[in-house]
C-alpha cells in the first residue's frame, strides 16, 4: 500500500520522532510506514487522518 505520510509529515516539520510520539507508536513504526513495509491497524489509520486533517484514502492508497 502506498502513502504520504512523509509528505504530510514534512509540511508540519516533524521528525519520525515527533510523529510517533503523537501517535504513541515508535519512530520504527513510522519509519516502516512510510517505506511501505507497514500496513496501519484501521485504528492507527483513522489516529493519523485525525492528526492529518485527512480522510484515510487521501493518506493511503491501495495498489494490486
């Protein structure tokens, strides 16, 4: 699955650090996330659309 979370990251001028802290995962969660490595539990999805200002399919997209 494909995201932007370091897009939207970055414009708020966040570390992963930052990030993870808001979320109260760790910085090697976001860091996977943001690789794609990670797909998010559907409750830490709506956490970042939340902290986005986003709908979860403006953050994540899913590609077969």
């Amino acid at each position: 699955m494909r995201n932007v979370l370091r897009e939207l990251r970055a414009e708020q001028g966040w570390t992963q650090t930052d990030l993870a802290a808001r979320l109260s995962v760790s910085r090697q969660t976001v860091n996977a996330l943001e690789a794609g490595r990670y797909d998010p539990s559907l409750p830490l999805a709506f956490k970042l659309a939340r902290l986005f200002e986003r709908r979860i399919e403006d953050i994540f997209f899913y590609e077969e």
